[in-house]
C-alpha cells in the first residue's frame, strides 16, 4: 500500500534544535506535513526527525521520497 499524496511540493518547516519531529508517513495527518495520529490502523508509522540545528526544513508532503523525512524532488514526477 503506497502513502497518500498530501501536497506535490516540500513543506517548510521552522524547527528548533534539539526538538523532535514526527513526520506524517502515510499522508492523512491534517497537520501536514507532520502526523496527528491519522495513520491508526494502517501499516505507516510517522518518523521521528530530531533537529540538529534552529533552521527550516523542507519537509516531503508527496511521501514519495527517498530519503525520509526531508523532501528529494520524487514529487517531480507524480
């Protein structure tokens, strides 16, 4: 079973170092592109994302990319 597409385009995200993250895996969070819960029930588990350093993060929201959580272009060819 493959994600939903939430968005075709990386979603910017301000994080704060040391904060964790939990990137939406299965694309049905309404909080996009960070989970809410939404994948109860389903094989998608959210990823955690610890942030290294104060700066925005390109957050994927197509959930198609390679490299998870951060966005690797995949939505370029949806």
């Amino acid at each position: 079973m493959k994600a939903n597409i939430a968005a075709k385009n990386p979603i910017p995200v301000q994080v704060e170092q040391g904060k964790d993250y939990y990137w939406c895996a299965c694309g049905n969070s309404k909080k996009q592109p960070l989970c809410d819960g939404a994948h109860k029930g389903t094989q998608f588990v959210p990823k955690k994302f610890t942030a290294q350093e104060s700066k925005t993060v390109y957050f994927c929201a197509c959930k198609q990319t390679k490299t998870p959580v951060t966005c690797d272009g995949s939505h370029k060819t949806l």
